[in-house]
C-alpha cells in the first residue's frame, strides 16, 4: 500500500462489470470495455456474466487479458451455485460440470458429498482463471412462497443447511477459490425479490440466531473468504428501515462484533433495484461502505459511485484509517490466494468435465432418484 495513490485504495473497493462493448454486443473480450473500465477506475475486481462466457478458451483469453491489464491482481469473479444461477455449467460450449440445484445436495444430507461438489466447481473456475465465486447460498428457505431463493438453498433446516455450507466452502477453498456466503443476514424467509424492490423481515435477532444466522456461523467457522450481505430491511433488529447492506448495526456490530467475521464483507449488486431504487449510486456506495462494507459490487452508475467514495475520503467522511482498513483486508485475501504469484494454472480442457468431477454430479443425482 505504500506507493498507492488515494485514487488506487478507493479502486480497490469495487467489483464492476462489462456485460456488453459500446455497440451492444456481448462482451468477450478484454478490449470490449474492461480495458477502458480497469484504466479509469483500477477495481479490486471485475464479475463476469453469461453474456461474458462463450467458450472455454474465448473466457480463459478474456480473464488472463483482463488480469494482465491491472497492475494489482483482480478479483475475477462469478455467480457459481449450480442449479438455475450457473453461468458456467449451464452452458453447453463450456463442457463444464452442470450440478442441479443445491437443494438436491442439502437433500442427500451428506457434508462430504457437498464438500466434493464444491471442489469441484472451484476447480473448473480455477483452471478458467476465476478466483472468486458468489456462492454458497447460505440462506435458509423457510417460506415456500419464495421463487427468488428457493432450491438454491441447501434445506430449510438451519443445521443441514450449515453442515452443507461449511463443506462446501472447504472444497472450494481448497481449489484456490474464494468462497462467499450469501445474503446475510438472511433471505431466506422473504417473499419479494430485492432485485425488484424494498424486502422486509419481521424477525427479531432471536429468531435470526436460532435460524438465519446458523448456516452463516458454520461458513465463518470453515473460513470463509467473504459473506455477501442483502439488501433486505430486518426493523426488528435495526430498529428502522435501513437494508442490511447499508446497515452499521448488521455489518459491523453483528456480522463482524457477534459472528466474529474477519474477511471480506461483499455488498450484493448495488444496481438491484432495493437499492438503485432508493439511493443514488454514490450515496449507496459510501453508506454501504461506512457500514461496514469492504466490497461494493456493480453500483448502478461506477462512475457516480466511484467519484462518491472518492469524495467522502478527500471531505473526511470516510476516515483514512477506514480506508486502510478494508484495502488490507482486500489486498490480504489477495495474497492469500496466490494472486501476486506467478502460478502456472491447469489446462481447462482437461479439467472441466472431467470424468472424475462428472462422478461427483452423478452421486448427487444418485442420492436424489427420482420418484
């Protein structure tokens, strides 16, 4: 950190996208905007999305280009979970392994079966160059009337669902992958969508205790690299209606203070309209991160959200020693992860749908048969 500018630290706070170049086609390669995005703004990080990946060696090329153009190592992450959120394993050019839902997984009720899936997924992202994955869902789906989580979670039982979530982020951990447990403190309770509007619990901080934070605690206690918060409003613990992303009493005071969580603190997608819909991209940026936040993914406006954290570092409303702190915390787990070394990583094609890692899928479709 010695040698980097202001401008560098508060770069190093943000996960951005390019999902499409300037004409509207997909973006798939390093020069259809992740240049111009990693020159202007010098990210902690970048995500790629479904419109990113189209073959194995056209994604490979676009994350070794993109790496290669940040004089700081990237985060290059991707949403992972198998099931319906898989940008990887859903598409077919990839070859890679396509596991159903994690519900399927939770309902085999066994830590090693999901311990193996995990490694297994990090792997295949690992040979792609990915280091990061949004994923486990640590959720604990309580109510059947919610589509937005659902079968992405492992149980509705908090201690399955936590046996599960602490496997899995030790398999994928131990691929080279950061694992990051999501959405604290908990959607899965929830009936509307936070990528469409305001979502409210009504869980007292017992009820959250004794259910949501379960799986959350279990994640931690495996070490995991990041927890993803939600942007869901929980007044009985806050006392308002601020969303938990933007909340110093759930990020600080509980998810760090209570759960003891010393990684990296990741907002969920600052562009989700829970959010976008509210705040405007720097205010959410700044209170998001004052919260308690390391990691703000995609504001809806980087240029907006960058230029306001920015400013909230040069008029003392983010102290330095803020700053500091979460630029260390990020460029630790970097180190962590081998990112400032020159490792030779395997060859994807022999990696991603290997014989051995399609065993790991059929076991979990074995422990499922259908009725």
């Amino acid at each position: 950190m010695a040698g980097m500018t202001v401008e560098e630290m508060v770069g190093q706070l943000f996960i951005a996208a390019c999902r499409r170049d300037a004409s509207g086609d997909p973006a798939l390669t390093a020069s259809q905007g992740f240049d111009d995005l990693i020159t202007t703004y010098r990210p902690g990080g970048v995500i790629l999305f479904a419109s990113n990946v189209d073959t194995i060696d056209q994604t490979a090329t676009l994350i070794a280009d993109t790496q290669g153009m940040s004089a700081i190592p990237l985060f290059i992450s991707i949403d992972e979970e198998g099931g319906r959120v898989s940008r990887i394993g859903a598409n077919p050019a990839m070859a890679a392994t396509d596991f159903p839902p994690m519900a399927d997984v939770g309902a085999a009720g066994d830590p090693d079966l999901a311990r193996s899936v995990g490694r297994v997924m990090g792997e295949d992202l690992y040979a792609l160059g990915f280091n990061m994955d949004f994923a486990p869902v640590a959720d604990v789906f309580t109510n059947p009337e919610n589509t937005v989580i659902g079968d992405r979670a492992f149980s509705g039982d908090p201690r399955t669902a936590g046996a599960m979530v602490g496997a899995f982020v030790d398999g994928m951990q131990s691929a080279g992958v950061a694992a990051v447990v999501k959405h604290f403190p908990g959607h899965g309770d929830t009936s509307a969508d936070t990528h469409k509007g305001t979502v409210r619990v009504s869980h007292d901080l017992a009820r959250l205790r004794e259910v949501e934070f379960v799986p959350f605690r279990a994640g931690i206690d495996a070490g995991c690299a990041g927890v993803m918060s939600a942007h869901i409003e929980a007044p009985h613990v806050t006392g308002d209606d601020t969303p938990a992303t933007l909340s110093h009493m759930m990020l600080t005071d509980i998810l760090r203070g209570e759960l003891g969580f010393t990684g990296l603190i990741i907002t969920d997608a600052l562009e989700m309209k829970a959010i976008s819909g509210v705040y405007g991209s720097g205010e959410a940026c700044v209170r998001a991160f004052l919260a308690g936040a390391d990691l703000l993914l995609l504001p809806l406006s980087m240029e907006n959200g960058y230029q306001g954290v920015l400013a909230a570092v040069q008029d003392g409303t983010i102290g330095e020693d803020r700053l500091r702190d979460s630029v260390i915390r990020v460029l630790s787990v970097k180190y962590d992860l081998g990112l400032f070394d020159d490792t030779q990583r395997p060859d994807p094609h022999t990696v991603l749908g290997s014989e051995e890692h399609l065993a790991v899928a059929r076991a979990v479709e074995a422990a499922n048969p259908v009725q």
